[in-house]
C-alpha cells in the first residue's frame, strides 16, 4: 500500500501532517500511518494516531470506493492541540479527496 500511494499519489502539505492520496480500483479504502518516535512517546503516537483514525472515518461517507490515506506526521505534531490537529487533517481531507458521485 504504501509504495502504490508514495509512488503514485497526490500530496498535500501542512506544519504538522503530510497526506499522501492515491486512487485504487478496490471497493475498499485504506488508512496507514507514518509516526516517528521523534514525536514522542507511545501514549502521544497512539493519541494522535486515534485523534486522524477519527477524522478519517468522520470523512469516509465521502470518499469515492478505493481512496488510500497516509498520513506522515512531522515531529512538531506533538506540540500541537489535538483540537488542532483534527481540525487540520479534516481540512486536507476535504481538500484532497474526491467526494463520491450521487
């Protein structure tokens, strides 16, 4: 998975997350994560991990079948709110992904 969407994917860019995008002919979509031990402990991986998990089933209705998702988290992530954070991913999820024809 992560080769198809690093090698053909679309990327969009912020302070604290890069979200790589790429289109593949399933029915179903995929979540992966890219967080370094640089961001902190595990209790602060695992809480930012859950906080995009939730952002990417919150936009899920939207996208069209086959959307593969990562998302690379910088090491300034943890300084982050996780109100932020969410707020963020759910803005390049917006932006990114192609909404699923009515």
């Amino acid at each position: 998975m992560y080769k198809k969407v690093f090698e053909g994917g679309r990327v969009m860019r912020s302070a604290p997350l890069t979200l790589r995008y790429f289109h593949a002919e399933q029915e179903c979509s995929r979540l992966g994560f890219i967080i370094r031990k640089k961001v902190g402990n595990a209790c602060m991986r695992n809480s930012i991990r859950r906080t995009l998990r939730k952002c990417f089933q919150d936009a899920l209705p939207t996208f069209a079948e086959g959307a593969w998702v990562v998302f690379d988290v910088s090491n300034n992530a943890s300084k982050c709110r996780r109100g932020e954070l969410k707020a963020e991913a759910d803005r390049m999820l917006r932006a990114l992904v192609p909404v699923k024809q009515a």
